[in-house]
C-alpha cells in the first residue's frame, strides 16, 4: 500500500474509528474495569481489584434455583422477546401494507410511522399514563360507552403496551426495507405453480424477507431489555427490569461495581446473540440471498 | 357446434383506468399448437398473457381453458404455468427446488417428484445443475431451469412471456429451435409472446399480430407474410414496398388499381370498392429487376425506373429504384452473379413483379 492510500484509507476510516473509540470501547472498558473494583461509601470506586460483584451476580440462591438477580435478567430477555414477538405481529402486516402502495406514497406512510420521534420518550410514556390510568383517557370512554373499568397502569400489560409502542418503529422500518425489496414477480411465480395465498407467504415471502424480520427483532430485543422508563412509569416499578435494576446499584444503592458487573453480563450475552444472529445471515447471503 | 379450443379469449378487453391495454380480442387457440403473441412492445401482449395466467381480470368478456370458463379463477386454481420474462425463479432455493415447487404444491409424493425434477433437467439439458442457486447460473441456464420448472408441472397450456429476450442472438437462435423441438416432444400447448417477427415467424404454427391492443390478424406464418391483413400487419412483419394506389374495380381477389398513372392488376382478401384510395404493398425480394428493354414473363406487371441506391448486403444486394418523381421501390436481388454483371448505380432498369404478391391495402 502506498503512502497515499494509508492516509487516505486513515481519513476515510477514521471518524467512524474515532466515534467507535469514544462511545463504545472507551466506556465499555471502563465498565468492565469498574465491575472488578472495590465499591465506595457515597458512590464511585475504590481502585482494588475485587470480583465480589460477580460472585454475588451469579452467588446464592437462598435455596431457590436462581437468585433474584437472574429472575430479573431472566424476566428481562422474557419482555425483550414477548416486545419483539408483538412488535413483529403487528409491524408485519403493517410494513407489507406499506410496501404494496404505490410507490409516490410510500415515504408519507414513513413520515407517520417516524413522527411520534419528534416528541421525546418520556414525554411519551408519561402520555400513556394519562391515557391508560384508572381515571385516565381509556376508562373515561369504557364507562362513557358503559363498559368495565380495567384497571391497567401499574400491570404487566401496561408494560408490554409502552414497550410495544415505543419499540414499534424499529421493527417496521427493517421490515419495510426488506418487504420493499421483494420482487413481486416470484410472488405471481409462485401462484403460477400452484402455491395458494398461505404457501407463497409461508415458501416465498417469509423465507425472502427474513433478514429484515432479523433486523427488526435485533433493533427491538436490545434496547428493550435494558428499558428503565417504561417499566418505572406504566410498571410503577412493581414490574423490575434489568434497566430498575441497574438504575438503583447507580442511584439508591451506590453500587457501581455491582452495577457494572450487571452490564457486563449482559453486555457479553446480547454480544454473542447478536454474532450468532450476524453468522446466520452472512451464511444466507452467501446462499444468494 | 363451434370448434373447441384449448385456450379461448371471447372479447377480452382490459382497461387500466382509462387507459385500454387489450381491446375486444376474441382468438381461439387449439391443443397442441405452437401459437406466437407478436407485436410491438407496448401493445398488449403480456396483459394477454397475464389474464389466460389469472393475474389480471378481464374488464370484459370471458376466457377458457379446455373449454371452461376460467375469467374469475386465481393463478393457482388454473391449469397452466408460465415462463417469466425474467425468469423469477426463487433465489432462495436450489434449482431442483424451484424445479420441485409446483409439484410440492401439488401433493405428488417425494419419490415422484425426484423423478419427475430429474427427467425436467434432463429435458432442458441441465441434469446436473439441481445443487446449485439460480445466482450461480448464467442466463441461458436459469432459461432452461424457468422452462424446466413449467413443464414439470405438465400443464394443459404453456405460457411464455419473451422467454428468450434476455439471451444473446447466438443463444437465442439455437433456443428458438430447441424450445420448438420441446413443444413437439411434450405436445403442450405454447402461447409464446414475443416482439421479435423473425422469431415468430421460425417458431409458430399459427401468429396473432397485435398493434394498441387490438388483434390484426391471426394466421400461419406464411399466411401473415404474404398476405397481411392491413398496412400495419405489413409493415410490422418483413419489408414491404407500399405504393399509394387507386382502386379501378375488384372481382373474385383480384383488383386493377392506378399506380403512378399505370393500370395494373392486384390481389385482394377482400371486396374494394372502385375510387378507393389504398396502397399496394410489394415484398422487396418479390420484385424482379432486369435491364431496361429486356424480355420478360407476360404475366407480370411492368415498371421503368432508375436505380438510384444501391447496398451490399452480402447474400443479396437491396436497390431503391425510382419509377417516377416521388415514386420508389426497394428491390432485393440475390447476389448470384458475380459483381461486374450486378445491376450499378444509375442503371436504367425495369421493374416488375406477378399479380398474386401485389396485395391492395386500404388501412
Ligand atoms: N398494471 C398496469 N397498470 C397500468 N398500465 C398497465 C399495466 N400493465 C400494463 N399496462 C400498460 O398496458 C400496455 C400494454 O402493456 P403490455 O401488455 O405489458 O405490453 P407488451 O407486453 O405488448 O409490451 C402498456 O402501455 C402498459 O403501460
Ligand atoms: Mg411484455
């Protein structure tokens, strides 16, 4: 390589590299130097190497089968996946629908799917509050119409409603690309031979449209599994998640070696998730895909 | 009773909004035959095929498969299979899948369908292709794997949509003759769509020329060559001299017209009423030429002129001879002589042609 094409490769390379540096490796290393360090009185570290973090993660069980830690790494993964199964039911369909308008309209249907970005989440969250609250927008109109209350804020279903809808744009923009992407032709091919309305979806477009459902389920599980705002402000933090959790060896509990041993292991797991999940598709798109 | 067709249109017209893309075509095709859509791109071709298919419904009028209407019928509810023009097989799947995919469909049993994808490949002269991608195939491969992905399914009808446009003309020629010697094998019937004349006309029993989704005419290759139901037909298919004319009177297919201030004898399909204005439509290679003077066949219809342009085309050589102010002929003439004793630029010549190759053509 020349001198030339070393710079030039340097410049073209290096913001990305740079950006990498400072908001990935830099504060991932300090997390993990953090979580083998000796918690300080107050908050902070002390600077002693000491892996009692880990010990009492993955440490006793009081008899039960897993700590209370793991029910709540657990239960995390269990709302990050039952986010993504719902987010996927319904940004599905809602993405092909997208996709089979005619193509001058495709980017107004977008705009709405993108706008709720424009106020901020936690403004959001706090809206749905209002809307799902005993006394809220939803109970207002159940009892206008002479329906039961339901009692939803504080439940698990308010949870999975804010995880849902906030989550819900992530899963409809990779679904959209890939749907977008679909040669329509080989759907008519498929009919041409036989294949009625659930073969061609189930032989044809599921198959083709995987790595946007892929996409989309990465884009939802992983932030969701460490959400904070939601399960504190539908949940009333009854409903703790890893992001409670972490919120409360940062805050109330001024651990932070605990709490940086928390993000490591999950840190680790989502990583060799998501490389799993990177493995597959590579091996699809060598299939021609 | 009415002929019973395999494939029928009974006035099939299909708009898109306002805009008409197939107009009252009404065309009976028969089991077995080699039939061929031709006609420039635009005019309505795929929108015929699309409909026999099910992926368009007809706006109006019906039409049948073996006799039954199937006008309401989705694709896969219909006994036929198509040849895409860009071929659409599954990139997803091996060539023996895609190859497999109707059958599956079908419920045939595995050992079965093993059999049935083997003896596809075969046909189409791939047997040992099935493991691979159809994006590790060259494009004449994955024509053979469409085409064998059709046939496999032993439809009662074959559709192809420009199945050859895509190939190299050395490819495509040997394709035309393959796919046709395909057809007799198998005894299916094809419906062929193509905007190639030549290759209409090499491969079909029977064309339907189509022009603004309106059907022309419909006939044996011979018959749309050499007796072209109107100017467009004419134009569209080969070279054709048109002279404008004026219908003197016309009995039993033969007409006498004026042609540049010349009475001349003509043929006709159909009745001409005198004073008509129309045009005489020669074929180039029908026109004989000779030197100015020479003796010639009583039969013909005569012309002096003037060779005014003259191209080498190798096998023949095509001349443009003016035989009045505004009035011209192209000739083509096999290069049989050697080229000192060809006709040459400026040579007065004359000019003429028998009765029965002059067509009148009033549109
Ligand atoms: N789905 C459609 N919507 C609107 N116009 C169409 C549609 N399909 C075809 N057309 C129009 O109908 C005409 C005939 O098209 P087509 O049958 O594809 O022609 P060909 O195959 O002979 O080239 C074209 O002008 C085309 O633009
Ligand atoms: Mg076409």
């Amino acid at each position: 390589m020349t001198q030339r094409r070393k710079a030039l490769l340097a410049f073209l390379l290096g913001p990305g590299a740079g950006w990498l540096l400072l908001f990935f490796l830099l504060p991932g290393a300090l997390v993990i130097i953090y979580s083998i360090l000796t918690r300080k009185d107050g908050g902070g570290v002390l600077w002693i190497v000491d892996f009692s973090s880990y010990a009492k993660l993955f440490g006793p069980t009081d008899g039960a089968l897993i700590n209370d830690f793991m029910i709540i790494f657990l239960r995390s993964l269990w709302w990050a996946a039952l986010t993504s199964a719902v987010c996927l039911l319904i940004g599905y369909p809602l993405a092909y629908f997208i996709a089979l308008q005619p193509a001058h309209v495709h980017s107004s249907y977008l705009f709405l799917v993108l706008i709720p970005f424009w106020t901020n989440f936690l403004v959001r969250t706090y809206a749905w509050k209002f809307i799902l609250n005993n006394n809220g927008l939803l109970n207002t109109l159940l009892q206008d119409w002479g329906f039961e209350r339901v009692a939803l804020i504080n439940t698990p279903t308010a949870v999975l409603i804010g995880l849902v809808y906030g989550s819900l744009p992530f899963m409809v923009l990779p679904l959209y690309a890939s749907i977008e992407k679909l040669d329509f032709d080989l759907v008519e091919a498929a009919q041409d031979l036989g294949a009625n309305y659930l073969s061609v979806f189930r032989r044809i477009i599921l198959p083709l449209t995987a790595p946007g459902i892929g996409a989309g389920v990465v884009l939802v599980f992983i932030p969701v599994s460490g959400q904070y705002i939601v399960p504190t402000i539908l949940g009333g933090g009854k409903v703790a998640m890893l992001g409670n959790l972490l919120a409360q060896q940062f805050g109330p509990a001024l651990n932070w070696p605990f709490g940086s041993a928390i993000s490591v292991v999950f840190m680790v797991l989502l990583m060799v998730g998501v490389v799993f999940y990177l493995r597959s598709e590579r091996r699809d798109g060598e299939a021609g895909l | 009773m009415a002929e019973r067709f395999d494939v029928e249109l009974r006035t099939v017209t299909k708009r898109f909004g306002s805009f008409t893309a197939v107009k009252d075509v009404s065309l009976g095709i028969r089991q077995g035959e080699f039939f061929s859509l031709l006609g420039p791109s635009g005019c309505g071709k795929t929108t015929n095929l699309r409909m026999i298919a099910g992926f368009e419904l007809p706006t109006a009028g019906s039409i049948l498969l073996g006799g039954k209407d199937v006008s309401q019928l989705p694709p896969f509810k219909r006994n036929v299979n198509t040849v895409f023009q860009n071929y659409a097989l599954f990139p997803h799947l091996s060539v023996i899948d895609n190859v497999a995919f109707g059958l599956e469909m079908k419920g045939i049993a595995k050992n079965e369908i093993s059999k049935r994808v083997s003896k596809a490949l075969e046909m189409v002269r791939l047997p040992d292709s099935g493991n691979k991608k159809p994006n590790q195939l060259s494009g004449g491969q994955r024509q053979r794997i469409a085409l064998a992905r059709a046939i496999v399914n032993r439809p009662q009808v074959l559709l192809l949509d420009e199945p050859l446009g895509a190939l190299d003309l050395k490819l495509r020629k040997a394709m035309q003759l393959e796919l046709k010697e395909l057809q007799r094998q198998l005894a299916i019937t094809f419906v062929f769509v193509t905007h190639d004349q030549e290759e209409a006309l090499v491969m079909s029993d029977r064309i339907g020329v189509m022009d603004h989704g309106v059907l022309r005419q419909v006939g044996t290759p011979e018959e749309i060559y050499d007796r072209p139901a109107d100017r467009f037909v004419a134009d569209f298919i080969g070279d054709t001299n048109f002279l404008p004319c004026q219908v003197v009177d016309y009995r039993d297919g033969s007409a006498h017209v004026q042609v540049a201030g010349m009475t001349m004898t003509a043929s006709s399909d159909h009745a001409l009423t005198a004073n008509t204005d129309a045009f005489l439509a020669i074929r180039p290679e029908k026109v004989q030429m000779y030197p100015a003077g020479a003796s010639h066949n009583p039969d013909e219809e005569r012309f002096a002129g003037v060779i005014v342009e003259e191209v080498f085309m190798g096998t023949d050589t095509r001349y443009v001879v003016e035989l009045a102010p505004q009035t011209q002929i192209v000739v083509r003439q096999q290069n049989m002589n050697v080229a000192s004793s060809r006709f040459a630029l400026g040579q007065t010549v004359d000019v003429g042609w028998e009765a029965v190759f002059a067509r009148v053509l009033v549109s």
